[in-house]
C-alpha cells in the first residue's frame, strides 16, 4: 500500500499496532520466557550432572576407604535423587561389588536388580543382567542366573555372556552345554581372561565329563 503523507504512514502504523501489538507484546514474553526457562533447564541439568558424579566420586572412595556401609548410603541417595543419571546405575555397581564383598549377596542382587530396572542404555543393563546372573548363581540358584541372562545382546557381549552361562550351566550340572558355552567364548575376540575359560574347560574335561 502506498501512502501519500507521512502522517498517513502513522496513521497506519497506529491502526496497526491496535490491532497486533498485544500479540507481538504476548510473542515477545514468551520467547523471553522461553529463553530464561531454558537456560535454567540447562544450568539445571549442568549442577544435576555434577552432583551426581561427585556422588559417584564418593562412593569409589568409599570403597578404597572399606567403608562399605557408606558406599550403600550413597548409591540409595544418588538413586533416590538423580535416578536417571549414568552415574546412578554406577554407582549401584559400585555397592553391589562392596555387597558381594562382604557376603551380602540380596542386597547385591537387589541392587543390581535395580540397574536392570531403571538404566536405560542397553549395555549398561546387560553389564547389570550378567552381574545380577553371575549373584543369582553365587546365592545357589544356578537356574535363577541363566534365567537372568540376556536374551539378546551385541555380538561384542558373546564372550562375556557365554562364559557366564558356562559358569552357570556348570554349577548346575550340565557338563556338555555348558563346555559348549564355554568355547562360544573361546571363538571371540575379546575375551576377558581366555586362560580363565581354558581352565573351566580342562575342569570339566578332568571329571571325565
């Protein structure tokens, strides 16, 4: 549109701001709004991220220190507060591993239980169902264990879990599967400690089985 005189531009401009200026004033709060919430989500996200590593610091000298009851005290308040965190799931491994460690196999296997339940990397969770396997099986329930290891997994985790399964499979005494096992491990790259696995299997050739 083309205006004549400057004062029928005012005009306009005047006319117009009538009828849009509470929307762009509306506009303009909430995108400052906006703006101000989401500096804070992340300045928020920031202090959570770093209270619960420094949780997680705590409870790894707590372990170095023996102070074992301290370690569960802080795996509970990392898991209570920040139980979406990486950290919280290490945490709960680190007062597994001091659980096990002073014989207290429940409390480890409801923690790890835990990791299982609330973590939600795949890996962090098959770390968690292997560890929880391998507690299972230490408790006398061999069956329990196997029935706790993955049923599906990335070809990296075969070595890891198939030496669990053979250890389990073997405790309930199921030589040949678990011999099986065994040398599934054996066929991988990246086995944690071959020699280990070479010996369960020259046990298990030594009961004739």
């Amino acid at each position: 549109m083309q205006y004549e005189t400057e004062e029928q531009q005012v005009e306009a401009l005047k006319e117009w701001w009538r009828e849009n200026g509470r929307a762009v004033i509306l506009g303009v709060v909430i995108g400052a709004a906006l703006i101000v919430a989401w500096t804070w989500y992340q300045k928020h996200q920031q202090n959570q991220a770093a209270a619960a590593s420094d949780l997680f610091s705590q409870s790894i000298d707590a372990i170095n220190a023996g102070e074992y009851d301290k370690v569960a005290g802080l795996a509970d308040q990392i898991s209570d507060e920040h139980s979406d965190s990486l950290y919280a799931a290490y945490t709960q491994f680190a007062a597994a591993r001091a659980a096990v460690e002073q014989g207290n196999l429940e409390d480890a296997a409801t923690r790890l239980e835990w990791v299982v339940d609330h973590t939600g990397m795949n890996d962090v969770v098959l770390l968690g169902k292997v560890r929880l396997a391998r507690v299972k099986g230490a408790m006398g329930d061999p069956s329990a264990g196997l029935s706790s290891l993955p049923a599906s997994y990335a070809e990296s985790f075969t070595a890891l879990v198939e030496e669990a399964r053979g250890d389990l499979l073997s405790a309930a005494g199921d030589a040949a599967a678990a011999r099986s096992a065994y040398e599934t491990a054996l066929d991988q790259d990246n086995v944690p400690d071959a020699n280990a696995v070479r010996m369960k299997l020259n046990e298990l050739a030594g009961l004739g089985s």
